[in-house]
C-alpha cells in the first residue's frame, strides 16, 4: 500500500507554550460552562403580550366591526363616524428591548418596543412611521389608539393594548 | 590596604576584585576561596574592601533620600496653598454670616424630601405620554382621567384641526 509521507513543518512547542494554550482551553469552557449555566435575569424573562389592531373608521357603510367593541365605545364619544372596520390584528410577544415590526395597509411600519415593566406599568416605545412615535407608560389592559392620518376617505386607526 | 609581598602579585589583587564582585565562578571562584582561607592577608584585603564597598552605597543612599525629600518639600507648600486657594473659593460665594442659613435651609429641604418620600403617592394619572415626537405635524391627546383606561392620540389633519370634542362632525 502505497502512503504518501507529507512533510511536516517541526514546530518546538515548549512546556510553557503547552500549559499556555491548556489554560487557554480551560478558560473557554469555563466560560462556555458559564454562559449556558447563566439563569434567565428577571427582566429577560418579562414579557408583554401587544395586541394590535388596525382598523378604520369612515363616513361610508359598513357599520362596527364586532372586534373592535372596546375601541369603538371609546372612540363614539370623541368622533363621528358611520363605520369602523378593522383590517389586521396582530398579537406580538415582546420581551424588554424586543422590537415588534407590523406592517401597516398604507405600507407604512408601526414598531413597538417595551423599555421598561415595573409596578407602574410598562414603558412602550411606540414608533407609527410617517405619524407620530413617542413613549409611552400603560397600565395593564390600557387602551392606546393612535388616529394615524387620512386613508382613502377614511382614518386610519391603530390601537393597542397590552397584557402581562 | 596592604597585601603581603608574596600574596601582592596583580593576578592575585586582579582575583580578590573579581571575587570581591562575584564575577569569579565555577572552579577559579573555589581555587581562590582555598587561596583565601589560607591567607590571612588576601582575608584582610576582603574585608576592607567589604568596608568601602558599604561605605559607598551608604554615601549615595543618603544622598538620594536629600534629594527626594527636597523635592517633597517643594512641593508640599504649593499643595497647602492651592488647598487653602479651593477652600477659600468655595466659601468666598456665600457670604459668612448666610452659612448657617445654608445649613438650615439643606437640613429643611432633607426633611421635607424624607417626609414626601415616605408617604405612598401613586402615580399620577394622565402621565401616559412620556415623550412624544409628530414630526411637527399638530397632535391632540385624549387622556380622560376620569376613564383612565384609554388614551388617544390624533393626528390632525390641517383642514381637521379642531375637530374633537365639539366639532365631531369635522374629523373624518
């Protein structure tokens, strides 16, 4: 059987240079060990449940979605309006510092990202692109509506709510 | 220093500095230490050279301990001074006579602090909005703090400013 010889490059390791890069591996496991052991911190672990509606309000025919029940008895007192459809529900997951991408019916994005949970409530970073973005501190079940501008003969409305 | 005719060859003097400065090793550094037991000469020479060996490091401690301590003390006048200097900044703002007010006053304002801090205010209500940026557009928000639950936020459309709240009939 025939075997090729390939020459080797003879490289003096020395005793130090072993125990160097043997400390060299002991450290990263050690530290891989630590990583993978690492408890969840306790804001890690928070999650706010969002529940995103889009809909729309106009003067034409269609009456009140079902759905938006809540948005609608709180929006009567403030606008008139014939109909109310909604056009998405989303419910996103969101961890601290996770954001939340949604696309909107008129191409725009609506971005939500909480930034804090505390007894008070939890902080949202709230971005509706081409509208308005702010922060802002909601209550468990707060209702946030946003009238996001014209759309067709309607508005464009977006509400959202969160849980935890 | 004075080496016996027979032990004051130069190779033996060239040794005994050598040695002296431990720059002879191996078998010379043991020839010659069997040279200098039995000499009592070469022992003597040793010795006196041990002597102004430390002789001389103590001369050049001493003068490096005046030197560094010259320099400490010229400096430690200029510290005081400019400590005095900070000191006497600081207090040249408030007149002597209001420094007993000035302690009055911050012992007033801690208590008051540890008195509101203690008492269990909840959040204000109607502090939904944090921060808010419309890109200059005009915005109106709803937060009825009476039905707390709910908070709206309006994008005004230039022929829609005004619409809410007794102009309904205007907003779509």
């Amino acid at each position: 059987m025939l075997r090729w010889k390939v020459p080797r490059e003879e490289v003096e390791v020395t005793w130090c240079e072993r125990l160097r890069r043997s400390v060299l591996v002991m450290l990263l496991m050690s530290m891989l060990v630590v990583v993978a052991s690492r408890p969840a911190s306790a804001e890690e672990e928070k999650r706010i449940e969002v529940t995103l509606m889009v809909s729309r309000i106009s003067d034409g025919p269609g009456g009140i979605d079902p759905r938006a029940g809540r948005l609608h008895q709180k929006l009567k007192s403030q606008f008139r309006y014939e109909s109310l459809n909604v056009l998405q529900i989303h419910s996103l997951t969101l961890r601290i510092d996770q954001v939340g991408t949604e696309l909107l019916p008129n191409g725009k994005k609506v971005r939500i990202r909480p930034l804090q949970l505390d007894d008070e409530g939890a902080l949202l970073a709230v971005d509706v692109e081409g509208a308005v973005r702010g922060d802002y501190k909601l209550r468990n079940g707060h209702l946030l509506v946003f009238g996001a501008g014209q759309d067709g003969d309607g508005k464009l409305v977006i509400s959202l709510e969160p849980h935890w | 220093m004075s080496i016996h005719a027979s032990e004051a060859t130069p190779q033996a003097l060239e040794q005994l500095c050598a040695y002296h400065d431990g720059e002879l090793g191996g078998v010379a550094r043991w020839l010659f230490e069997r040279r200098l037991r039995r000499s009592p000469e070469l022992q003597q020479e040793l010795e006196e050279l041990d002597q102004i060996g430390k002789l001389v490091r103590a001369s050049e401690t001493r003068a490096d301990e005046v030197d560094l301590w010259d320099r400490i003390r010229l400096r430690l006048p200029a510290a005081d001074a400019q400590r005095a200097e900070e000191t006497e900044t600081a207090w040249f703002v408030t007149p002597a006579w209001m420094r007993p007010l000035g302690a009055v006053a911050v012992a007033a304002v801690a208590l008051l602090a540890v008195f509101f801090a203690s008492l269990d205010t909840p959040a204000p209500s109607g502090r939904v909005v944090r921060w808010m940026d419309s890109g200059g557009r005009s915005v109106m928000v709803l937060d009825d703090a009476v039905d707390s639950d709910v908070t709206i936020i309006w994008i005004l459309d230039a022929a829609v400013e005004g619409a809410a709240r007794g102009g309904r009939s205007d907003v779509v």
